[in-house]
C-alpha cells in the first residue's frame, strides 16, 4: 500500500494511476470525499485529512510502503511563510508516528539556494524531513511546462506571449507533470538507505521564445514572446490580489539571474514528454 497526497492534481494523479496500473493498493489521502470519489471507483483506499493536521495525516501514514508528499503550494503567502510550517509540522509529526518505510516528497528546482524566494518553502520542508530516521527522496523538478496555461489566452487573442522569464532567448529546465508522476512512481517503488536528491527535466531546454513558437504553431497565428519589464511586476502582481509579492518576485529572479538552477550534484534525470504535446493539452 502507498499513501499518495495531492491525488487530485497532477502530479498526484499521474503518480497514482502509474502504480494502480502497475497493481500496486493505493492510499488516496484528501481533505474532500467527494473529490476522492473518482479514486474509490479506481479502487483506492481513501483517507481523509488536511495536511495541516498531524493527526489525520498520521492515520493516513500507518502501515503502508511508502508515502509520497505534495505539499501545498502558496503562492502569496505570509512574511515567515506560516502556511508553510504549519504544513511542515504536520507532516514532519504524521511520519514520525505513522512510521511508512520510505517517504518521496516533491520538493522544486533551486531547493538549494541560499537567498530568500517563493521556492523557500520547499527548502525548509527538505530541511525538516531530513532529520527523520526514514529514506527520503526529495524529486526535485524542473519549472512545469504547465504553467504556460497562463500565456494561452494572451497568446491566442493578442498574439504575445507576456514573459517574467527574462531574456527571452535564455534556456529553461522545464518539465511535464505527467513526467513528474512517472519519476515519482518509479522512485516510490525503489529501495534506499538515508536521505537522497533525484533532479527532473524534460527532454531539452525550453526558451520564452520557443514556447511562443510552439503555440503560433498550434494556434494557427503568429505569437510573440514579450518581455515584462522588471520594474512593473510589483504594481502588476498587487494589482492581481497578492499581498506579498516579494517571494514570487524573487523566485523569477533566481531563474533569470541563475542561482535558481538545479545542484549540479548529480546529473539530472530527463523526461520524455515534449513541450509541444504539453501545449496541446492546454488547448482542450
């Protein structure tokens, strides 16, 4: 049996319906049953708990193989990063307790970096979790290819790709979810000692201009990529709702400037699902 949190979005589903289709019991862990409906009808065993509860978490985290963590993403959060610990606490208490034989936690690219960004969450989830006396794996992905669901609307009626990935010819490691679950499913089914880091990819490097390519090419029209200028992005990302828009601010930072790249530890696995076939999806 495995425990899988975020089974709902898609690294979560991709990463559940790898081992479900490879026969292994799974352990759907969510706040909401309703949402878990469709993974009962899969078969899964479903466990119900926010990750902010220690408890819930800890019943979801007994007896079973392994436990892969997702941990939420909050993308304005609080000065401190509360959400975050409040999550951390949590998790860090259900594996203590529940005791699984091995944990795989999506962690991020630039999990490494000193300075203080929105991907600093996942810096001080690795942080916590490595004190545990468990095998860890911490999958550290590349930017989702994903996230240009974003660009689609401006992309198809204005024909400009608005770009915080800056310059526009800079290679990006960028990665599909579906390739993050495959990674996740696979790393879940291996056996370790200690705490180990796994870097992911896609096939190659991907440029704003690329992607702007890759959608004149499936939308029919030209697309230009264009630049935000840097100055802009604070009255840009409060005029959006943020109220802290400093750790987003500088996680766009660390990917332009380079001191959010991957550890050069080891080299980094490489997906198999292209930019393109990403880009498609986004368009149904």
């Amino acid at each position: 049996m495995f425990a899988i949190t975020g089974i709902t979005g898609k690294v979560g589903g991709a990463l559940a319906n790898r081992l479900i289709a490879a026969g292994h019991p799974v352990r759907a862990v969510v706040r909401d049953a309703q949402r878990a409906r469709i993974w009962a009808d899969r078969g899964c065993e479903i466990a119900l708990a926010h990750m902010e509860d220690p408890a819930g978490l800890t019943a979801a985290f007994q007896d079973v193989q392994g436990v892969f963590i997702l941990p939420p993403s909050e993308f304005d959060p609080a000065p401190g990063y509360p959400e975050a610990r409040r999550v951390i606490d949590a998790v860090r208490i259900a594996l203590e307790m529940g005791a699984p034989k091995k944990v795989v936690c999506l962690s991020t690219i630039g999990a490494q970096a000193v300075e203080d960004n929105l991907l600093t969450q996942r810096t001080m989830m690795e942080d916590t979790l490595r004190e545990l006396a468990l095998p860890v794996t911490f999958l550290r992905p590349a930017w989702f290819m994903e996230n240009a669901v974003w660009d689609l609307a401006p992309a198809r009626d204005e024909g400009i790709l608005h770009s915080f990935l800056q310059p526009l010819d800079k290679p990006v490691p960028m990665v599909a979810t579906a390739d993050v679950g495959r990674v996740a499913a696979e790393l879940l089914l291996e056996s370790w000692e200690g705490v180990r880091v796994v870097e992911l990819e896609g096939p190659c490097r991907v440029t704003p201009n690329d992607v702007a390519l890759a959608f004149a090419r499936l939308l029919g029209r030209p697309v230009q990529a264009r630049a935000v200028p840097r100055e802009t992005w604070e009255a840009l990302f409060r005029s959006q709702g943020m109220q802290h828009p400093m750790p987003r601010i500088r996680m766009l930072d660390g990917f332009n400037e380079g001191w959010i790249d991957f550890s050069g530890a080891a080299p980094a696995l490489k997906g198999e699902v292209e930019l393109a076939s990403v880009l498609r999806g986004c368009l149904n």
